[in-house]
C-alpha cells in the first residue's frame, strides 16, 4: 500500500478467524456524521464481485473524492485477490503493485483512493478484529456480507484516527 509519504507498504485486509471487533473493546459505532456516497450502480458491481468469487472473499479499491464530511465514490476498481488459494475463503491480499495502479488511475483522472471494498463470505458486514488491526484511518472499508453465494448487505466503515474502532459511515 502507498500511503502520503509515498512509501510501500503490503496492503492487506483479511478476517484471519471471524472474531468480529464488535465482540470486543473495539465495537463499532452507529454513523458520525461521515458518508460516503456510493450510487446503485457501484453498489451492484460490488455486489456482483463478490457473488463471483464466493465462497472465497473478493477486494477492490475504490477511487473518488474527499469532500469535507463526506467521500463520492467515482469509480470501483475490482483487484484480484492474490491470497494463496487456502486462505482466500476468509482473507484478501492487494499486494503493492496494484495498489499503485489504483493510485495512478486515480490519479489520472483527478480522484483519489477513498477506500477499499471487500467480502464476508457467510459472515456479517461488519468488521473483524483482524481488519480493525490492519485499516488506516481516513480510508473507507466498504464490507460486502454474501450468505450462500448471494449478496445480502453492504456497510461502510472507516477507522478513527487513534486506531481503536471502527465508526460506521453512512452510505
């Protein structure tokens, strides 16, 4: 991953057993006042990526705009999940070199990544313990839960900056 600083960084996000950082100190929290912005259309590429890779979890980025209290999504970029084949049912891995790729396309047509999106193959849509220990703050984490193949329900959520919870974002 590529943060300000433009240094690399391995990105990676994943549910290493479902141990949902609600069932911790760690709970998120109902929406504070952020949003982000995601139109029906996105919501349905995301949802079909993720039914299209189920059982194992799918990843993406996602390009758009920071605009005060609120993101604007512009643009979903699905990215393979290069996860060896036995752990992507329940962890994703974007590794450096498409996380470049993200930030030059976006940067090619003036937008920024905001966040990321990734699946919950027959778990909720909340975050884990283990993304709560590996997010960033300011970045979005759209969470896609799919039960049995089928996408059921997407949340937002985006990592306070002292890196103790989530807060739900609406969407």
């Amino acid at each position: 991953m590529v943060c300000g600083l433009g240094f690399v960084l391995q990105a990676e996000f994943c549910r290493y057993t479902y141990k949902s950082a609600c069932d911790t100190n760690h709970k998120p929290q109902t929406p504070h006042n952020k949003m982000i912005i995601v139109t029906k259309q996105q919501q349905i590429e995301m949802n079909r990526h993720a039914e299209s890779e189920y059982p194992n979890e799918c990843c993406g980025a996602v390009l758009g705009r920071f605009e005060n209290d609120k993101k604007t999504v512009q643009q979903i970029l699905p990215i393979s999940n290069m996860r060896e084949p036995e752990a992507k049912h329940n962890r994703f891995l974007i590794r450096p070199e498409e996380f470049l790729h993200c930030e030059k396309t976006a940067r090619k047509s003036g937008l920024d990544v905001i966040g990321f999106y990734h699946s919950h193959p027959d778990h909720p849509a909340e975050p884990s313990q283990y993304d709560l220990e590996h997010a960033l703050p300011v970045y979005s984490y759209i969470i896609i839960a799919v039960a049995k193949g089928h996408a059921e329900e997407m949340t937002s959520w985006e990592l306070q900056n002292d890196r103790t919870q989530f807060n739900r974002e609406s969407m």
